[in-house]
C-alpha cells in the first residue's frame, strides 16, 4: 500500500465530472464489511478470537464479519452458532471471556458502543441455544468527550464510538474514538457502568479522556485499538492513539488512571498529524520484558511494518524508561493483524496472505533490528486481515475466501488445513434514492445510507432465506429475484425495519429482476430460468401482486432466462440463446417480438440511449460484451461493437450511467467504458477486487459516476471514477535500511 502518491489521486475524486475521461481511475472510496478502522488505516485486525468453553473439547473460535458474529469449533470448523448485532458500520472488536460456565462475548460495536453477549448456553454443533445479549453501553452521557464547535465553545459528544477493547477481571477497558480509554466494570454484565475515578476532575469522571488531539485541535479521542494484559503483578490497558501511535495505562487500580506513557509512531502524512497504526498485541516475552507488537506503516505511508516494542522491565515501574522500539519486520502486504507466541509472530498481511516472522534476536541497545520474514502463505488470502493462533494452527481472515485454518507447526512452511466462507456475500446491488441496497443470496438484503458515498452506513437488513440472485427497487419497494420462490416484493420504507409486502410463485427459478411503470401503473419484470423465462408481474400494490404473465413465444425459441433490462415500451432478456426483447406496451399481454443470437452464452444485459438510438449490452460469456443496436427491434443490423473478454475472468453483470459502461468480470474485477461512440467503445479505467465481481449498479453523485460493487466474498465497495493528470511513473522504492530516513522504524528510542 503507497500513500504518498494516491493524496494526489483522493484530491481528483472531488473535481471529477461526467464528461468523456480520456485518462480516468476507478478507486474504492468506501467498503463494508472491510471497513477501515480510520481514514488510511486498514480493516479491523480483532476479527477473529477464540476463547475455551465448559461444553466443547476444544476452543471455540469466534469471527465478525461486518455486523455478523460466527462461532465456529475450532477442531472441525463446524458452526456452533452466528448472530448480529445492531451497529450502523461494522464490529471492531470482540473478546471471550472463558470463565467456565459464565463464557461472555465483549463486542466494540462502533457507534452502538459495547455489547455483552451470554455465550454460557452454548451446546452442541449447531449449537440450539443461541448467544444471549445481556448489557450494553453506547451513551456517557456524565462523562462525554467533547469537541469545539467555536473559536470559545465546545460540545459534549455523550456517544461511544468503540473500536477496541481489553479485558481483564471484570473489567472492559475501551477505546472510545470519541473520549479516549472508557474503564467500564462488567462485573455484572447486564448493567455494565463506568468505573468512578477515585478523584474525579472537572472533565471526567472515569477513565481519561484524551485532551486536544496534537494539542491543537479541541476535540478528545481519536483512540482506535486496545488490549489489556498482566505483566509484573500489576494490569496495563494499552491503546493505539490515531492521533499519536502507542499509548500505555496502568489500570491496575481502576479507579487510579494516571497519564499514559506514550510512544510518538506519527508519519509524515497530512503534516504529520496521523500515526497509521492498525494492529496490536502485547504479551510478555521469553527475556521476561513486555513487548507490543504493533503493524503500522513508515513515516512516508510507503512501507507496511510490524514493530517490536519494549514496554517494560521487570521490576520497573511503568514510565521508568521510554518504550523502546527494538526492531521491526518489512510486510510485502498489508500488515494488519498480528498474534505472537513465544518469538514468532503471525501476520495477516493483506493481499500476501500469512507472513511468519522470526522476533528472536534479542534486543541491541540503541540498534533497530530487522526481524526477518521466515515463513509464509498466500493462497487464496487477498485481503487478510486477522489472525488468532491456537496451538500449532492460525486462523486467519481474508476478504478473499473467508475464515482459513493454517497449520504452523513448521513456521517456515505453513499448510492450509480448512476454509470456511464468509458470511456475508455480496451477491447482487441496487442503488437508488441515496441508497444501496446489498443482496447477500443466502441471508436477506443489507440497507445502506450512501447520501455520501464515501460514507456508508447501515441503516437495516431483511432477512431472507437463499438462495437469492437479483433486487431492483422502485419507490419503497424492493424486488428480489428469489430463485425457485419466484418474486418477493420488500416494503422499505423504514429503511431501519424493512418487512416483507409479499412472495410471488413465479413458476420459475427467479434470477433477474427490473422495473417499469406504465399508465400509472408499476410492473416488474422477471428473468424466470428455463420453465416460463421472460414474465411480467404488475406490483402497483406490493402487498397484493398480480398474477404473473408469461411472455407470448410465439415464433420464438426459448432460452434459460438470466437477466432482464427495461426502457421505454421494451424489456430486454439475456438468456443462453442471446438476448429476447418483449413488447410490454400491454403488460399483461407481454409478447417476444425480436431476438438476436449470441455465439456464447448471454449472462447479462443493460441498455441506454444515445444520440436518438438504443444500443443493449450483452455480456456474452466467452466472447466479450456485444454492442447492439436495438433502435428498431425488428430490423436489429449486425453487431455495432464488441468488447474483447478481459484477461481473468469472464463480464457476468452489466449497468450503464452517463455513457459509462460498468463491466462486473468476476475475478477478472470491475471495468468501465466509454460509450459515447457506441460503435467504438473505449476503455477507461479498472478496479482489482479481492474476490469475484458479482454485480455492478452505477449512478451520479455531485458531478462524478460511480459504481456500488457487489463482491461475493468481500460485500459492498463503492467505486468512483475520476479524471487524471498523466505523471511522471515514481522511481521504483528501495527498501529502507534500518538508518534510511525513509522508514519511520529508524530510532530505538525516538518517533518510529
């Protein structure tokens, strides 16, 4: 990951417009459930934890992802049991607690705060008690943090924004992005409270609260990771300072919260005033010293790092001595989350999967050390993010391909042993009226506010049993290609609490869906597989539908229905034949009235105007996408235009915007083409994904065309495409030595 060169590229995004881009990128500018921890930073690296319980042999693995808890065992990677919880963004954080009989799960839940779940009831696979929530806080409303909202006023800010937390004997010590370091007693879980300061100070009354961030600016917080461990006979929170880097409390009292002992990790981006620090784990080492191991990255945001840093001696008290950066480990990814035991650490390294790393060299006074990468593994593991090590195996979490069992037992030649796919999918996408709408096939439709594109929140999700393929939505309604339950019809006008108006049997396997509205009146039409493919349903009342009309075949061969386009007095089919175009004047007589065969097999189809004419797309599996021109459906001329098939992959989803053809190809990622010449499409810019490009859904926002993404292992990211400057390439990068300037990991003792 470069930093330095892509300011220049996020400064474009806010200019881009609508015209022809002879020079264009497509960047992601927002992602769920991979959501960054904060801006620069990487997605959450405590997805994935594990913790003993009283009715299983083994320990119970535990893994979020977006807002969806799975609790897997660890022998078998069987399902014990999965949930979700109520956040407006994603889980950033979890911990067990396996006191045996009592197990609980501690959630930082962003702005719902935290979340106490009883996972004692747990039994058997799957388990039939499912984890019970027992407390929560998200307000402190008596102890706020604050920010100014004039030159001489400040606002308190009552909300808990958790991004990490600790735990230890009954007590939760939380990084609150909003206050700094919340100490919160969970003795009794169903009312967890604020631990009182023993003296209390005008500003707070628990905890502390992290004053003027840098020091100029009037706002508290800015804490965005924490663990707690035991070290020495007494407990230490210690937290990652957006703001700062590592910051570190002794809580061994805690209603005694002194300053924290801090170590400066700022880099040189936005004039210094950001640490990009991610990941953290402290343990005592084998030497008997507290280390943390933090991933980060270099002063220049150019280099991806994990750090070794001493803490503490034993015997000393905490602040004796500066924490002392001993040495850190070059990633060639990502790095991200990061587990250590004994003197070898595990990182999940982004797109270069897992990276073993050997810590042993003891530390050398004054000397940065390189701790060497002596193992790794990286099939199938773009976006790795999280780790958690049990035994000789790591689980490890990737975008990718879900939850991976590793065995480590030789570091330097680890083995996959299992793979679990992730629960949440991207599987189809629909925007509309400053929505997105997420259709995971297997678990219901996920609601976004994308008002701002850049930011996304989760407003509601309906729940609905797969498989599921496509939803389009017109007005309040949803509509979702429901497979072999035909047409289901979503009221959501709460988008908080979408309810279902009504299924509709379809006598088909529902895989596409679009709509359009005649006389006043709304239809939707249905790519409805093989038995009746090409059907008409009137949904002017959602909660009572018409009875399906199955398009006149007249003179026409049928094909196995996949998806279907509308404009104007015609729908458009993609069936494995090519496509099928049916006259829907009369919606209730639909009639195939034109087809226009295609050599491979026609997944996809979108349709525009131009100029006075209307061209289809067809992804045309094998071939590329066709141009047609469909102006006059019974006099369709030879192909106008064909689109070569990309490299990787296959085109399987089509949408057009503003003359910009967005291209969903599968593994091959996201592409985008210029139609203002339909005859001869050019292409502008792509994007490489994680995982497969299901489906692709485009529209305009202040000037600039996007595209909301669905990713089948990696959910939602918005794309935005924007007008570039062609540079200069940058000089190829050295790796920086341990005095190189270039690396932030340069000074034992000084910033890193």
């Amino acid at each position: 990951m470069n930093l330095k060169h892509c300011t220049f590229a996020l400064l474009l995004l806010c200019t881009a417009t609508t015209q022809a881009l002879a020079s264009a990128t497509l960047s992601a500018v927002a992602r769920w459930p991979y959501t960054p921890v904060a801006s620069f930073l990487n997605p959450s690296p405590n997805a994935v934890t594990s913790g003993a319980h009283v009715n299983y042999a083994q320990p119970l693995i535990v893994w979020s992802v977006g807002d969806t808890v799975s609790i897997l065992q660890s022998d078998t990677m069987a399902a014990v049991s999965a949930m979700r919880v109520e956040t407006s963004t994603v889980i950033h954080d979890i911990h067990v607690n396996p006191s045996p009989g009592s197990e609980t799960l501690y959630v930082a839940a962003g702005q719902s705060g935290l979340l106490i779940y009883d996972l004692s009831g747990l039994s058997g696979t799957p388990s039939t008690p499912a984890p019970v929530l027992k407390g929560s806080l998200s307000q402190a409303p008596g102890n706020p943090g604050s920010r100014l909202i004039s030159e001489t006023q400040t606002q308190a800010v009552p909300q808990i924004d958790a991004r990490g937390l600790g735990y230890h004997d009954g007590f939760v010590f939380l990084a609150d992005m909003n206050f700094g370091l919340r100490v919160i007693n969970v003795a009794d879980p169903e009312n967890p409270v604020e631990e009182p300061l023993t003296t209390q100070t005008a500003d707070r009354i628990s905890g502390y609260k992290q004053p003027d961030i840098n020091g100029t600016y009037k706002t508290t917080g800015g804490y965005t990771n924490a663990t707690a461990c035991r070290f020495d006979g007494k407990t230490f929170a210690l937290v990652l300072d957006y703001y700062h880097g590592l910051r570190v409390f002794d809580v061994t009292d805690p209603k005694v919260v002194a300053d924290p002992v801090s170590k400066d990790m700022r880099s040189n981006l936005l004039y210094g005033s950001i640490a990009l620090v991610t990941g953290l784990f402290a343990t005592e080492a084998p030497d008997g010293n507290l280390y943390a191991y933090v991933t980060a990255m270099d002063a220049y945001a150019e280099y991806s790092v994990a750090s070794k840093l001493r803490v503490l001696l034993p015997g000393a008290a905490l602040g004796a001595s500066p924490i002392v950066n001993t040495g850190r480990s070059l990633s060639p990814g990502d790095a991200t989350g990061i587990v250590v035991a004994d003197v070898t650490g595990f990182l999940a390294d982004g797109d270069k999967g897992l990276q073993v790393i050997d810590f042993s060299t003891p530390p050398v006074d004054g000397v940065v050390l390189d701790y060497p990468i002596i193992g790794a593994y990286d099939a199938d593991t773009r976006g790795s993010y999280s780790v958690d090590l049990i035994g000789d195996d790591a689980f490890m979490a990737a975008a990718e391909n879900g939850l991976q069992k590793i065995d480590v037992a030789t570091p330097s030649a680890p083995a996959h042993i299992q793979t679990v796919t992730s629960p949440v999918s991207g599987d189809a996408v629909w925007y509309h009226g400053g929505h997105v709408y997420l259709l995971d096939g297997d678990s219901g439709l996920f609601i976004f506010n994308a008002a701002e594109p850049s930011d996304l929140s989760l407003e509601g999700m309906y729940e609905n049993d797969g498989p599921a393929h496509d939803v389009a939505v017109t007005g309040n309604t949803a509509c979702i290609a429901d497979g072999a339950k035909g047409l289901t019809l979503v009221d959501v006008s709460t988008k908080s609490a979408p309810v279902l108006f009504s299924t509709t049997d379809t006598s088909g396997t529902a895989t596409g869906v679009a709509t359009f509205v005649s006389a006043s009146r709304t239809y939707t039409c249905v790519a409805n597989g093989a038995t009746q493919p090409y059907v008409v349903v009137e949904i002017t009342d959602p909660a009572s539908p018409g009875t399906p009309r199955a398009a006149n075949l007249a003179g026409f061969t049928p094909g196995t229905a996949r998806d279907v386009a509308t404009l104007g007095a015609h729908a458009y089919f993609a069936d494995e034949l090519g496509l099928k175009i049916v006259n829907i004047t009369n919606p209730a007589a639909p009639a195939v009235i034109a087809e226009k065969a295609t050599p491979g097999t026609a997944v996809s189809v979108a349709v525009f105007a131009h100029e006075g004419r209307t061209y289809a797309l067809i992804a045309d599996q094998g071939r590329g996408i066709a141009v047609e021109d469909v102006t006059n459906p019974l006099a369709i001329p030879g192909t106008v235009a064909l689109i070569p098939p990309p490299a990787t992959g296959s085109y399987q989803h089509l949408a057009v915007q503003n003359q910009v053809a967005f291209a969903a190809a599968g593994e091959g990622g996201l592409f985008t083409f210029d139609l203002n010449n339909p005859e001869a499409p050019e292409a502008l810019a792509s994007y490489t994904t994680k995982s497969s490009a299901e489906q692709v859904s485009a529209f305009v926002k202040d000037g600039t065309v996007h595209g909301a993404l669905a990713e089948k292992y990696n959910g939602l990211v918005m794309t935005a495409l924007s007008q570039t400057t062609p540079q200069e390439p940058a000089p190829p990068m050295e790796s920086p030595s341990s005095s190189s300037s270039s690396c932030f990991i340069n000074s034992a003792e000084g910033g890193l």
